[in-house]
C-alpha cells in the first residue's frame, strides 16, 4: 500500500513509523520549545526562554557592516567556504578567548553552525550506542537531547553552590566502571551554569578537571556565558590549564547575536581533524554570510564595550528577579543568586510539583520551565528556572508577582487535601529533593 493512502484510510498517522532508525526514539520535543507558542504570546510574561536582548545591540551599525560586507566582499559572503571555517575570524577568536585564558592557535579552531552544532559535532565523533556521558544534575537541556538522539546513557553528578562536585563525579565515574559499561565524556557548563546559575570557583575546577585526567575521560566544556558575569571579573577557563583533554565550546550568539548562529569548538589536533570531517559531513561549510559578518563585526566595532553593556543590561533584570522573588515568594521558596549569564534554578516549597503546576501558571499569564527538563532520570518536579535576559525588568517583576501567587495558590490546595505531598499525589509520588543547593 502506498504511504499516501494508509494517511488516507487512517490505519497510520504516520506510515513510516516501523522504517525510523532506532536512534529517532530518543528525539523528543524541547520543553523550552514546546513553551515559546504560549510565552510568545504578548500578555503573557515568559521567565522561560533564555533568548538574548539583541535590541541592545548597536542595531544600525551592524546594519551599515552588513552592506559594506555585501557590497565590498559580497562574492566571498555569498560563497562556499571552508569546512574549518575562514580563517580570519578564527584569528580573531583568540582574542575573543583571551578573557577566559585560553590560548591557542587558528588551526585548534572549528567553526560550527553555533555551539550547539560543536556540541553535536563532538558526541558523533566519540560516542557509540550505550556510552555514558557524565553530565551535572541539573544540565543543559538540548544537551540532553544531543545525547539521547546518538543513544549515550547519561549518568548525572550531583552539584552543590560550586557546581559539579569533584568526589560524586569519582564516584559516578567508578560505578560506571564497575557496571561494565564505558564512560566517553564528561560535559560540564562550569560558568554562570544553565539551568542552576552558580559557577565553579578556581580550585572547584582544579579538583573536577583532576578527576577527569585521572579517569582518561574527555571533558567538554560549554562557556556561553562566561564573558557575562556581573562583577566584570571573567572565570578563567578549564580549557586554559588543559589543552589535550579538553574541547572548549563557545558562541557568538550570547555576547552578538543568536540569529547568526556561529559558534567554535578548540579541540586537541586530532579530535579538530575527526571535527572538521564531521562538519563538512553535516552541512559541507559553516554559512560564509554568517561568519564574515561577525568578523566585520569584530574588525569594526568596539565589540568588548557591547560586551559590558550586555552584562549591564542582565545585571539590571537579575537583580529585578531576585529583588521581586526575595518580597514576593512564599515561605520555603529557594533560588540561587546567578553571578552572571541568564537564569537562576527556583526549588519550590515541599510537595510541590513545577510540572503539574505549569498549567495554572500559563492561566496566570507567567510561564517558566519546569526542572525534569534538565534530567534524564526524572528529578526535578520540584524545580524551575527563571530566565532573566529577555523582559524588561518591569516585566519581571509582574511575572514573578503572577508566579508567587500560583505558587500560594497551590499551596493553600495541599493545605485543603491535608499535606503538601497531596498536590504532588496527584501527578504520581514526589522524586527526591536534588543534590542541587
């Protein structure tokens, strides 16, 4: 029977379902996604997506290297281009590491279709069905959805107001020994962290980066954030103190611009030979548009000063979150003080579940994520995150005035069935409290 007329008789939704190649089972739609269709919405006050406020960029001056860009090099931007990337930008990419003490050479760089596109890129190169990554608990997101898509199993490490902690990460990294299975990769986000918001402190990241040597695993280090702290003091990077055992994520879409997607990974000489093959596999060349625009951009603008208006334009709507959730949430509430990048991690008071409490809060016109999101194991129904980047900091204030009376009203209904496990009865018994402070 042809595909289109089992669509037709309705015997399958979708008549290729038993031709997908195992790994598709791990494809699942982002909670962060499955949100913007709501929080788009305009009376609604979205705490969710961790979208940058590019309105802060010097919009006409970017606009004005564009057309330079196109009108002096248009036949080079509209090209083809390298597979590693162009060159110059990738010279340029040193200075953009300076800060965070990374040194290196154009030649350790890739250029990827955002880091997102690293992040990929690399777990293709290392890991076959059924490897472990170890991740922290709680962790990115997509990254999550990266390692299921390649079929790894992912064991999370507990982390405390340090991040990642160094003896749970020995520990996990030995039971997975233990249990016959192979560990490939440690990924880590140790500055301004999403979804948690603390960072890893210099000798947190001396002790975790030990563990990992000793272990003879690979580490992976994620640092959007890490130009964006609010003290203008810049976390010096892992990647700084080790350059064969660890590859170094970074990304233009946080301290630029998202739409543009660029992104790099810095990488020991031959994971960047397996990393370059890999991209050219997945889409032939980075966009050349893209990347010329963003050396222009580099080239021409005083591009750390936008650096330092960014931090102050997130510094402002962090401390409107955190002021509006010290005055407005009720008793038991906890948060986590972000020194820098965009979210902080919200755990709710006891028994309450973020998860089945999103409904009413999307009622309210507030939206957030709730914490399973950042599990693979199902933690989190007590936690959310907050994200700060994007509304105005009046706006923040009004999504968490909205939040803490969802929240009081969920708990004024556990008060009604007798305790407040009883709400989260409701939805299935209560996962444990994470490691997480």
């Amino acid at each position: 029977m042809e595909p289109t007329q089992q669509i037709t008789t309705g015997t399958r939704l979708d008549p290729w379902i038993d031709a997908y190649a195992a790994r598709t089972q791990g494809l699942t739609t982002s909670q962060v996604r499955a949100l913007f269709a709501v929080a788009s919405r305009p009376e609604v006050v979205s705490l969710a997506g961790g979208m940058p406020f590019v309105s802060a960029l010097p919009l006409d001056a970017l606009a004005d290297t564009v057309a330079r860009l196109i009108r002096d090099r248009g036949a080079v931007a509209l090209q083809y281009g390298s597979g590693q990337g162009d060159v110059t930008l990738r010279e340029q990419i040193l200075d953009v590491m300076e800060p965070v003490g990374i040194r290196a050479h154009p030649d350790d760089i890739v250029i990827t279709a955002g880091s997102q596109m690293a992040l990929d890129l690399v777990v293709r190169v290392f890991c076959d069905p059924g490897d472990v990554v170890l991740v922290e608990a709680p962790t990115y997101i997509t990254a999550l959805s990266v390692f299921s898509s390649y079929q790894c199993e992912v064991v999370h490490v507990p982390m405390d107001d340090q991040g990642m902690r160094p003896e749970a990460l020995r520990e996990a990294i030995a039971s997975v020994k233990a249990s016959g299975k192979r560990a490939k990769l440690v990924y880590t986000i140790p500055s301004f962290h999403n979804p948690a918001g603390v960072t890893q402190g210099p000798a947190r990241r001396a002790e975790v980066l030990e563990v990992v040597r000793s272990s003879g695993l690979l580490m992976l280090e994620d640092d959007p954030y890490g130009l964006l702290g609010f003290d203008d003091s810049v976390p010096r990077a892992i990647r700084a103190d080790e350059s064969e055992g660890v590859v170094y994520l970074g990304t233009f879409s946080k301290t630029i611009a998202a739409g543009l997607r660029v992104g790099w990974a810095v990488a020991p000489h031959g994971v960047r030979e397996k990393l370059v093959l890999a991209n050219e596999t997945a889409t032939l060349c980075p966009s050349n548009f893209a990347q010329l625009t963003i050396s222009e951009y580099l080239a021409t603008q005083p591009w750390f000063d936008q650096v330092k208006v960014f931090r102050d334009v997130y510094r402002e709507r962090r401390d409107a979150l955190l002021e509006s959730l010290s005055s407005l949430m009720p008793a038991g509430t906890t948060w986590t003080v972000p020194g820098g990048g965009f979210y902080s991690w919200v755990t709710l008071p006891h028994g309450l579940d973020a998860t089945a409490m999103l409904p009413r809060a999307v009622a309210a016109m507030v939206a957030y994520v709730p914490g399973t999101g950042f599990y693979a194991d199902g933690q989190g129904r007590h936690n959310l995150r907050l994200s700060y980047c994007y509304p105005e900091p009046d706006r923040i204030r009004e999504g968490v005035r909205r939040l803490a009376g969802v929240i009081k009203d969920e708990l004024e209904i556990a008060d009604i069935f007798g305790s407040p496990e009883a709400v989260a009865g409701r939805e299935g018994p209560a996962a444990p409290e994470p490691n997480l402070a």
